[in-house]
C-alpha cells in the first residue's frame, strides 16, 4: 500500500481513507469495530497510527518479536545493497520502533553492510537514511566515489 501511495502521491490526509476503502470482509468489519470502540473519524487518524492498529491487530506479537531477533542480525552478506534495503525497510514496516529517526536508520542500515562498503559510506559521514542508501548504490553499481 505505501509504494502505491508513493506512485500516485497521496497526501497524508488521505492514506488511511484509501486504504480503509481497500479492506473487505473480517477487515472492513475489524476497522468499522475500531473506529466505534476508539470514537475515531478516519479523517482524525494518521497514518502512522493507522499502520500501528493494524499491526497491533493482525500481526502475532511471536512473529514481532521473531523480526525484532532477526533485525539483530540482519547483515547484508552476499546480497546486493538493493536486496539488503528491501529485506531491512520490510522489518522496519513491520514492527514500529526497531530504529528510532532517520539517523539511527541511517546507522543502523550502515553497520549491516558489508565491510567494504560500510568503509567508504561511513567515510562520507552521512546523516540521513536517504543518504546512505543513495550512495550505496552509487558504490554497488561501480560508478566511483
């Protein structure tokens, strides 16, 4: 749902009526449910908050914690740096609160890289998730730095 609401650029506002309007069945029911027990508008509701309730509720907290351990040891290992991005972004959409900003993402991202990457990105001294990641497909794609 997020990439298309990057295709499409959807404005904040209107992330969670979209994604509501997708549901059908048990979900429709569920978030008719939440929004009468939490006396919510889905126009009141970010999306951020939105995302939380979801996960809350059909995401076991077992398979939370089991990507919180993997997290821990996410490397980038033989992968490329754009395999690795999509296995890390993936963890970090589905347990809120593995990183903290964009700087932790930033530094969190960067130390699972491998050594002969993370020496170089780590030289540039980058603040932002962004960043690091544009940088490490420069370096991946052998463009020079």
């Amino acid at each position: 749902m997020e990439a298309l609401f990057e295709d499409i650029y959807t404005l904040e506002k209107d992330k969670v009526h979209i994604a509501a309007h997708c549901f059908d069945g048990s979900a429709r029911l569920w978030w008719t449910q939440a929004k009468k027990n939490h006396s919510l508008d889905s126009a009141s509701v970010t999306w951020e908050a939105f995302r939380e309730m979801l996960l809350m509720e059909y995401f076991p907290e077992s398979d939370k914690r089991k990507i919180k351990e993997d997290f821990r040891k996410l490397r980038q290992g033989s992968r490329t740096v754009r395999e690795y991005e999509r296995e890390f972004t993936h963890m970090i959409n589905c347990v809120p609160g593995l990183v903290h900003g964009d700087r932790d993402r930033a530094e969190v991202f960067e130390h699972g890289l491998r050594p002969e990457i993370f020496k170089v990105i780590h030289g540039f001294r980058l603040k932002t998730y962004e960043e690091v990641e544009y940088v490490d497909r420069v370096h991946e794609r052998g463009y020079g730095l």
